[in-house]
C-alpha cells in the first residue's frame, strides 16, 4: 500500500489560518485477491468512521484513494486493512495541517 499526502494550499479566512491537502492510498490488487476470512466494511461503515456521506467514499474509490472490491451483487466493499490505513493517513494528515 502507498500512502501519498499532498499539501494543496493554504489559506486564512477571517484570521483563522487553513490548510487543505489531498490523501491518495493505492494498493495494486485483483478483485478476487483477498482472504476468505477477511473484514470487509460497507460504504456506510466507512463513511461513519470518518464522519463524510457513503457517497463521498464511493468518489474515493473511484478516484483510486481507496481500494475496494466488487461482490457478486455489484457492491462495494472496502478492505478493513485499506480502511485503517486511510484512517491512519487522514491522522497524520489532520496533525500535519493543524495550525498551532
């Protein structure tokens, strides 16, 4: 797995310094490359851990920030180790771009 943080700008609004950044998490797999006994979330258990809209997942791993894998029934699921992992970027990432 790749974990690149890429810092996009920074900028004050009302006094208040921000800054944003984009988290990009690859990892080269098949669709059918994962252990029988594996975790898998569900876009709505994803989006609950990070606090965003099941759909806005949904856009991360179209944009290859996420990978997921396709059930038979045409759902995604997200790998419970590709979500600790994004959680783990989006930390670090939150205490990169904090102002202090």
């Amino acid at each position: 797995m790749t974990v690149q943080i890429n810092p996009d700008k920074r900028e004050t609004v009302s006094g208040i310094e921000h800054a944003t950044a984009t988290v990009v998490v690859q990892e080269e797999r098949t669709e059918t490359s994962h252990e029988p006994d594996e975790e898998f979330f569900t876009p709505k258990q994803v989006a609950a851990l990070f606090g965003v809209h099941p759909k806005t997942v949904s856009r991360w791993a179209k944009a290859g920030k996420i990978a997921s894998v396709t059930t038979l029934g045409g759902h995604h699921r997200y790998r419970s180790a590709d979500v600790h992992g994004l959680r783990r970027a989006y930390s670090n990432l939150t205490e990169a771009t904090s102002v202090k």
